[in-house]
C-alpha cells in the first residue's frame, strides 16, 4: 500500500538522518516504528507526508510510493486528498482557542463536500470524552483529550493511511491504554495505521507487524508478536532483558558490537 525505498534524508544540506530506509505498510495492518530518540523515527514520518522541506530537510536518494506512484515531491495537502495519508505530529497539535467542534471543522479543510458535518458526528462516536467536551476550548483539555482530538481531527480528512508520531508522549498509561484501544478500533473500520512509538510494549500488543530504527537505518523487524519476545527488543525498547546491560556506555558498546550503530 505505502513503500519507502532506500530513502536519504539530510536536513541543511549537511545533517544526515536517514541512511538508507525501507519499508512497506500493507493494508489493513497496524505498523510499529520503535526506536531510540533521534534515531530519525518523525523525520521517516515527516518525509512520507510530505513535510520534510518545511524543515529544511531534503530527499537525496530513494522514493516513497503509494500502489505504483511515486508520491516523492509533492505536498502534504495533495498527498492527503490524493492517497488518503494523514500525519498526526507529535505534541498534539490542535488550536488551543478553538472548541473541539472549531478544531475538527478547521481539519477538514482539504474536503469540499457538504458532510462535514455528520463525518463530525461520525468521528465523534469514537472518542466519548470528546463528545461532552465538544464546545469547549481545546486548551482547556487534558493531554490525553488533545491526543484524541489531534486524531480525529485526522479522521476529518478521510484517511486510508494514518501516520501517528508518538501518541502516548506524557499520557498516564490508563489514558494510552484507551487512546491505543481507539487506535486498534479505528484500524478494524479499515484504516491501515503507521505508528511510531516509544511505548514500545503498549504499541507492540496492538501491532501487526514492527520495524526497529537506530540512527537513520532498520536493525530489526518482523512480526509484532516475534519482536515482543525478541531478547534485544525486550533489553533496549521494552526494559525488561534479563541482564541488565545498564549503562550508556556499555549499551552503545553492545549495540555496536551488533553493527547497529
Ligand atoms: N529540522 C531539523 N534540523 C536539523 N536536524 C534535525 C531537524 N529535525 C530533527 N533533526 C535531527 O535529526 C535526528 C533525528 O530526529 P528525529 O527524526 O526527530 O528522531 P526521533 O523522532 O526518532 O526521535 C536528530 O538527531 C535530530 O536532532
Ligand atoms: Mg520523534
């Protein structure tokens, strides 16, 4: 469905962040990017949506198609109205001075149609703390309402691909629990899901399949499941090895010894 083939990314010309990335979404499935922080994980996503030169971030090598088009090159609004992808950033953005009925009108601007309106009502049935909250300001809800919020507001877009950066950032893990049970449901209604976390072992039990990322490469991947129980997976991304390689040095020095870095 979505393929990213040996894809280059440097950002000012100089900053090399991606090395050489490939992967592929299937349809219908839930895929899981881990990874340690900068190992490039929102610059992969950044890229794939079209975003990256907002950034000062260049594609030098590789493309990203959708089915057989290469979708290399163009902006994140003709992406979203001609593939159905859709990025969620990190750090929720919604409009803080706007209601959460405002925040999902102002996400369907792409669309020209006249049922923004019941897709409003629509999206609305899967986030029931959103429904009570619908006139009021954003700003005045909590982290895990404005998670949900940056999502649907997502929905409003009608996407077939939907890339989330992170979503459990700073929620108390009742919250990510529910926000993870909304994403598993989203994808059974049909919505193939791209999320990136470092909740690696919440993100893990609703996956399907996963890719593991250190700087700017893939060292891992499989099936979700295999990589749970994978032994470097459980020492690195879910803390939970059986020895404790603690600290910094001596994981770097494991890492590289496994040609990961
Ligand atoms: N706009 C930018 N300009 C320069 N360097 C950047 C920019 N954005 C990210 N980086 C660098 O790229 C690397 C990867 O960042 P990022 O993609 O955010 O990683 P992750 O999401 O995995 O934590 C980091 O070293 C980061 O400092
Ligand atoms: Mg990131």
């Amino acid at each position: 469905m979505l393929s990213v083939e040996n894809l280059r990314v440097v950002y000012h010309d100089v900053i090399s962040v991606l090395n050489g990335i490939s992967l592929s979404v299937r349809q219908g499935e839930v895929l899981i990017i881990i990874g340690a922080n900068g190992a490039g994980k929102t610059t992969l996503l950044r890229s794939v949506a079209g975003m990256i030169d907002f950034y000062d971030g260049d594609i030098i090598e590789g493309d990203i198609k959708v089915g057989d088009s290469s979708i290399k090159g163009l902006g994140p609004t003709d992406i979203m109205r001609r593939c159905g992808l859709t990025y969620v950033m990190e750090d929720r953005p919604v409009f803080w001075y706007l209601t959460i009925e405002e925040n999902l009108g102002a996400a369907a601007f792409s669309r020209w149609d006249r049922e923004v309106r019941k897709d409003m009502e629509k999206v609305l049935t899967y986030f029931p703390p959103l429904k009570s909250l619908r006139h009021k300001k954003a700003g005045y809800a909590s982290g895990g309402e404005q998670q949900m919020l940056a999502i649907a507001m997502a929905l409003m877009t009608k996407p077939r691909i939907l890339l989330l950066d992170e979503p459990s950032l700073g929620l108390a893990p009742l919250v990510t629990e529910e926000v993870f049970g909304i994403i598993k449901r989203l994808n059974q209604s049909g919505i193939s899901v791209v999320l990136v976390e470092q909740n690696a072992h919440a993100a893990l039990e609703i996956g399907t399949r996963g890719y593991v990322m250190e700087l700017g490469r893939i060292v891992l991947e499989g099936k979700a499941e295999e990589l749970a129980s994978n032994k470097d997976v459980r020492e690195f991304y879910l803390g939970s090895g059986e020895k404790s390689r603690r600290s910094y040095r001596d994981a770097r020095r494991y890492k590289r010894r496994k040609r990961w870095l």
